[in-house]
C-alpha cells in the first residue's frame, strides 16, 4: 500500500481541519453566548427595590449600557406608555441618543413599529428600518436607525405562588443598529426579552413607589402647612401623625410623639376624652375646648372617623382650629354694642332732660342765661352725638376694607388744635390747655376735617381719662425736615406698658374703674391710628403709669404720591 497521500484523501483532510475550525468558532460562540445569558441572568437578579425618580434614573442608565453591550447594538432606549396622552415617550437616560433626539422620540401609542410591538405585546426585528414600511421615516432619518430589534416592556404582578395575577404592557425596549453590520438574531430577542421582563419589573415598581412617595410629601407639606392642628391615632391607640400646629397648640413633644400611645403624648386632658370618645363610640366628635397650657386659646376640635376601602376602622383624625380670636372678638363685639347703646342714650337722655325742662317752663321760671346755659348744653351734646356716629360710621368704612377717603387741603395746624381745644373748654374747667407750636410753623397738606377729627379724639381722651384735671398740653415740632410731629400730653391715670400698642385696636380698653367712669367704646385710638396712617403718617403713646400719657403722632409735611394719586 502506498503511503503517498491521494488527493481525495488530502480533500479529506481539508474538509476535516474546516469543520474542526467551524466547531471550535461555534464552540466560541457559544461560550459568548453562554457568557451573555448568565450576565443577563445577573442582570435579571438585580434588587427591583428602586424607589426614588434619581435612583431609577440610575438604574436604567446602566441598563441601556449593558443592553446594548450584551446585544451588541449601538443605540438602546426605553419608551414609556403615557396613560395621559395616550403617546410611547422615550425616557432618559438612553444610549447613542442626545437629549434632543430623545425630546423628539414620541409617537401615538397605535403608530410605527413601537405601536405595534405595544399593541401586540411581540417583538420585533426589523433588517432594513428605511424600507420597511411599519417604521416612521422621519424616525429612522433622526435617529439614524440601520436595523432594529424592539420588545414589548410588559409588567407582571405575582402572587406568593409566583402566579401571574396582572399582566401590563408599560412600553417598549428598543436596540439599534447591531455592530459589525450583522442583523439581529432570534437569540437576541430571548435574551432582550429577558432583560425587558426585568427592566419592566424595574420601572413600574420606581413609578409606583415614586407616586406614593410624591403623594405623601405633598400630603406631609400639606399637613405641616396648615394652619389647623392635625392629630392621626391609629385603632391601637398610638399616634401616626401630628402636625406642627398641632404640637404648638396642644403642646406635644414632636420628638416622642410618633408611636406613642395618645394618653402619654397629649398632656391635655380634655383632648384626650375626645379622642377616647370618637374611638370607643366609633363617631365623629366635635367640642370647643379651652387650653390653658402651652397658652391659653380657644379650640375648635372636630374628630373623623378613618376608615379603609372596605369600612373598617383604622384610626380617628382629630383636628383643631384656633377660634380664641374669634371668641374675642365675639365678646368685644358684644361689650360694644352694649356701649355704644349706653354712650349714645347719655347724651341723649341729657338733651331730652333740658329740652322737656325749657318746654315745660311756662312760666319762665328760668332766666335767659340759665336758658343760655341749657342750649350750650344740647348743642355740646349733640355734637357729641354726632361725633359718636361719624366715628361709627368710619369704623364700618374700615372694617369694610374701603379706604379712609382724604379730601387733601393746605392745613393750618396751629388753628386747628386753638379750635378744639377751645371746643374741649366746655366741658371741662380742671382742665389747662398749654400750645407750643414754633414761629413760622409750616402748613400741611391734609384733610381738615379728619384732622379736627384726630385731634378731638386725641384731646378728649387726655381730658377724659385725667379725672383729676391738670394740663393737657399740646405741643408740634418740624422732625426730619420734612415731617410735623403733633404731641398731647396730659397728668392722668397713664396707661400699663403692656397696653400701650394694645389701645389702638378697635373694641379695646383698659378695664378699670376709672375707665368704667369715664366711658367710651373704644374705636377713638383705633379710628384715630387709620386717619393718621391715611395721611401717611405714625401714631404712638408713652405713658407713666398713674401720671400721665403722652400722644405723639407725625404726618408728612406733603403726602407721600402712592396716597395723592388714588
Ligand atoms: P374709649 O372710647 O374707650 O375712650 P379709645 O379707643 O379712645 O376708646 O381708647 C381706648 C382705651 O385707651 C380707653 O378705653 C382707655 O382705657 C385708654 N386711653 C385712651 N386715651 C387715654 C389717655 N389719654 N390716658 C389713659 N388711658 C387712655
């Protein structure tokens, strides 16, 4: 036998080394592949516990990349279903695609190959994306789209036994352009779908976890924003929530109280009967409760019952609202009805009085000076009535919100107040009236009549309240060049330092027996404080307690334009 080789046997041969070179690249393939599918299964285990919008973002960050490395494409991206606009919006972060080109990426949710792969929840490969007519062109010229592979993002929710309860297309997972100008392979669309079974996963538990988190804080901020106090006690007891109104009303210790049963975090007894009350009957409560500690206010609480979807109890919300000023106000309002009644019958009954005794004198029993006396009398009365309802009158102008109206008029302020006080005379004679005013005093820009009106109230008060009489002295100055500053000072009964900003807000007065005497409604200061502010100017008292108060107020020489103009 020869052992020279035949050429059949070197074909042979040849054919032999081939398929040997052909196994041992097919084995190499298969280890890549091998290599691929386990880094996609790592990539399947990764923790699905992404719960912030950053987080998420991350996380798809290094998903494209790996997506794309794995099915060697060059471009990856997510587009997400928009419930909203019915629209597949890609999302950030993608791979080979700017901001731009992902700004653009969107289409109606029935179009194009995202449509379909949406619509029919199967992948899709596409070799040539500008000839294919399922693409959209514009797309493909944008994106610079070659060849395609695009599976559905489908989201399942399992129950313990790993059964699929609810099945969800969220969106799609694109690749683009497979590298080395190979196209997509079925291989490709298991391990892609692999891979989007995961990311869907991902993706809609951030979006939901994301969704609850944005809803509480909104609901957290709401809660700390208000201005009502809010208390959460769940069915065992213990406080879920309390809002800062509520820790400063109730005065609760922030730090303890979430967790701790109510009893021990509320220090207020009354407060805690209530919520005892709406938790053991089950109803909804509602009580004015008075707090003394940390202040002492007035709260309007109201209890609701918390009940989950299907009715059964979790819990009682108790909320507070702070009425303490509108009970004030209540009392005060009642206090000044009864008297004004008073202030307006005083004059009244005096006019009456005199006017029946002139009529009744038929026998002219008087002589003409008595008479005299008596018409001075009624007119200073009336005056006095006048006087009254014109305050009332401005008072409602204010609490109505529309603005005190100035008629602005050059002023002379020396002659005003020589005119009051001459008017305050008599009905005084305890009473001295000291003037200062320098040479050459200048005139202002003002309404006369509201400034006699500021004056009046100014100057019958230091008469009224210096029971004992005295002086009451009036004295202006020019301060800041361009202001005059007016003070009446008078030797009365003063006024407590803790009172002294207090007596310009409306219904307010000093209770004592000396103001109880004198009488009065107070809305003078607080009529007085808003004409001077209308001028644009300041209002202020010093005072020594038991000897005496001072009034200053300063009102610009020319009124500020903002005030002339409207
Ligand atoms: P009223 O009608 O009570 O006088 P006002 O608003 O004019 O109302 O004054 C408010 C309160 O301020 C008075 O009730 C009084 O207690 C106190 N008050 C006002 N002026 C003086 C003053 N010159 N001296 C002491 N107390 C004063």
């Amino acid at each position: 036998m020869s052992t020279e080789t035949t050429p059949d046997r070197r074909k042979l041969e040849d054919q032999i080394r081939q398929l040997n070179e052909r196994i041992a690249e097919l084995e190499r393939t298969k280890d890549q592949m091998e290599a691929q599918l386990s880094e996609a299964k790592t990539m399947a285990e990764m923790p699905t516990a992404v719960t912030t919008a950053p987080e998420l973002e991350h996380t798809l960050g290094r998903l494209v990349k790996k997506i794309a490395m794995i099915l060697q494409a060059e471009k990856c991206v997510f587009m997400l279903h928009d419930t909203e606009s019915g629209e597949l919006v890609a999302r950030k972060p993608a791979l080979g695609l700017n901001d731009e080109q992902i700004h653009l990426l969107r289409v109606r949710a029935t179009q194009g190959i995202s449509g379909e792969v949406f619509r029919d929840s199967k992948p899709l490969i596409v070799d040539d994306a500008a000839s294919d007519d399922r693409t959209v062109k514009e797309n493909v010229v944008i994106l610079g789209i070659r060849s395609l592979l695009t599976v559905p993002l489908v989201m399942e929710k399992r129950d313990e036994q790993e059964r699929v309860v609810e099945k969800r297309t969220i969106g799609v997972l694109h690749v683009f352009n497979k590298r080395f100008g190979a196209s997509f392979s079925e291989e490709d669309v298991r391990l892609l779908s692999i891979l989007a079974r995961q990311a869907a996963a991902v993706i809609a538990n951030a979006q939901l976890y994301i969704e609850i988190a944005e809803k509480k804080q909104e609901l957290e901020a709401t809660l700390r924003s208000l201005l009502a106090g809010v208390l959460v006690v769940g069915i065992n007891g213990r406080l879920s929530l309390v809002n800062a109104a509520a820790q400063e009303m109730l005065g609760i210790n922030s730090s303890k109280s979430p967790g701790m049963p109510f009893r021990e975090a509320v220090p207020n007894e009354k407060v805690c009967a209530l919520i005892r009350t709406a938790l053991s009957e089950q109803r909804d409560v509602a009580e004015e409760i008075d707090v003394v500690s940390p202040t002492e206010r007035v709260l309007q609480a109201q209890t609701a019952m918390v009940r989950s979807e299907n009715g059964e109890s979790m819990g009682v919300v108790a909320i507070f609202n702070d009425i303490t000023e509108i009970r004030n106000v209540d009392r005060m309002k009642t206090a000044f009805v009864s008297t004004v009644s008073h202030e307006l019958r005083t004059p009244l009954t005096s006019i009456k009085g005199f006017i029946s005794t002139l009529l009744s004198d038929t026998e002219g029993f008087f002589d003409d000076s008595a008479r005299l006396e008596f018409y001075q009398i009624i007119d200073q009365e009336c005056d006095r009535l006048t006087r009254l309802i014109s305050d009332l009158l401005n008072v409602s102008r204010i609490e109505s919100g529309r603005a005190l109206e100035i008629n602005w008029k050059p002023v002379d302020v020396p002659d005003i107040v020589t005119k009051v006080i001459n008017a305050q005379k008599s009905y005084t004679d305890r009473h001295e009236f000291p003037i200062q005013f320098p040479d050459g005093f200048p005139r202002i820009m003002a309404d006369q009549d509201k400034f006699d009106q500021i004056l009046t109230n100014l100057l019958s008060n230091a008469v009224k309240y210096s029971p004992r009489g005295g002086q009451v002295a009036v004295r202006g100055e020019v301060v800041e060049g361009e202001m005059i500053q007016v003070s009446i000072m008078d030797q009365g009964i003063g006024i407590p330092a803790d009172k002294l900003t207090k007596v310009f807000e409306r219904f307010e007065r000093i209770d004592n027996r000396d103001t109880r005497e004198a009488g009065g409604t107070g809305i003078g200061l607080y009529l007085v404080k808003h004409l001077v502010e209308a001028h644009g100017g300041s209002i202020w008292v010093e005072s020594d307690l038991g000897k005496g108060s001072t009034f200053i107020f300063k009102l610009p020489i020319q009124p500020p334009r903002e005030l002339t103009e409207q």
